[in-house]
C-alpha cells in the first residue's frame, strides 16, 4: 500500500489542485477543467468544501506527515526487519541523521506538481522562472544536505544521478526560456542549437540511468550467485 501511495502521490495531489484551478474571464472565475462551471458558487462551492479541503488534508499535507510521523517514531529502530520491510522504501537509502529527507523530496513534487497545474496563469516566462526557483533551491540543499547512505563506493552514483537529474531538469528550462524568447526575435540558429543541446541532454541522461540499472543488477546477479556457490560449497563440505 505505501509503495502504491508512493507512486500515485503526484496524481493524487495534481486531481486535488485541479479543484482550485479557476480561470478568470471577464468579470467571472471559471473552473479551469470546465469552464462552464463557475467558481466558488453553487456545485463547485460544495464540491470545494466536500472533496478539495478533505484531499487537501489527507493527500497533499497529510500522507507526508504521516510518513513523517512513521519514521520518527521508529527512528532509533529502522535496521529491524519489520521496521525496514514496511517503511524501508522511505529511508533506506539515506543516511540515519537524513531518515526524513523523503519528505524534503515530496515537498519537491508538492511545489512542481502545483507550479503545474496554477502555473500557466502566469505565463510561460513566470512559470518557467518559479520552476528554475524551486529545482535550484532543490539542488542546494541536495549538496549541502548530503542526505545519501554512501557506504561503498557503488552508492556514490546516488548522489551523482539525482544532482545531475536535476541540474538536467534546471538546464532544460533555462533552455526552454531562451528558446521562447529567441523565437520572437527569429534568432532560428540559436533556437536550433538550444533544442540539440536539450535533446542530447536528455538522451544522455536516460543512457546513464538505464547504464546504471543493467550495471546493478548485473553486479546483484554477481553477488547472488556468489552466495548460491557459496553456500553450495558449505553443503558439500557438510556432507
């Protein structure tokens, strides 16, 4: 069920902001994913009141904090199967001291997710500038937080794959900024190269992390069947 939660999180809280999304025309608001449906008055009041406070409290604010809660009240033990086995997927990776950095993250995708589905109100160059704010508030605290277990030289890659997503994703905007701005002035070279540099961008960090997974689980592969011989040998030696 967490890891379900854990996966939908973006959806859920994307349905729960779409409830508050009004568009303003003319002297009215208008709900923006039916613009026949005035905002704040009648069905939509209700609907507000039933469903988007509600969602607003269990999804965007409350299953972070419940996580939260989780965590810390089994902080002093979260190397304990059962403790790993139900919340492991929120802490295992990071270090004991940065047991709540999921949270941080999901803060991360509160703010993008809302950027969004509000964000178009303000105009490609407004939102674009938000979402450069809130990745390059992000990236500095991924380096000053440090937040991942790096117990063996395998698990430096962590913090180099989500530095570089991220710095991948601030670039892209930026991109895309410029892009946007040099089309009004038909500066069609730079528009051009602008588009390759993103394009490669993106290629080149899906081949790392797709590189990245066959090298683990070659490596896990590895290790499995070095303990399968292992133990193989122990039997034998046994009998």
């Amino acid at each position: 069920v967490g890891a379900l939660l854990y996966l939908m999180f973006p959806t859920l809280i994307a349905g729960t902001f779409k409830l508050f999304d009004c568009r303003k025309i003319g002297e009215s608001s208008w709900l923006h994913v039916d613009l026949e449906e005035k905002c704040y008055e009648g069905r939509h009041l209700d609907m507000v009141l039933a469903l988007g406070v509600s969602q607003v409290l269990v999804y965007v604010l409350g299953l972070p904090l419940l996580m939260l809660v989780f965590l810390i009240r089994n902080k002093d033990r979260m190397d304990e199967p059962v403790v790993l086995s139900r919340y492991g997927l929120f802490y295992a990776g990071y270090k004991r001291e940065r047991f709540y950095w999921e949270t941080v993250l999901s803060l991360r995708k509160i703010g993008i997710v809302a950027l969004g589905v509000f964000g178009p109100s303000l105009g490609p160059i407004r939102q674009a500038i938000c979402a450069l704010l809130i990745l390059s508030i992000f990236i500095v605290l991924e380096i000053v937080g440090i937040p991942f277990n790096e117990t063996t030289p395998r698990h430096y890659v962590l913090a180099r794959l989500e530095l570089t997503s991220l710095s991948v994703l601030w670039l892209t905007m930026w991109c895309g900024i410029m892009i946007f701005s040099s089309s009004a002035h038909q500066d069609k070279g730079f528009v051009i190269f602008l588009t390759i540099a993103v394009v490669l961008m993106t290629v080149f960090m899906m081949v790392w992390l797709v590189g990245q997974l066959i090298s683990e689980c070659l490596v896990e592969q590895n290790i499995n069947r070095a303990a399968a011989i292992e133990k193989l040998t122990y039997l034998e030696q046994r009998l």
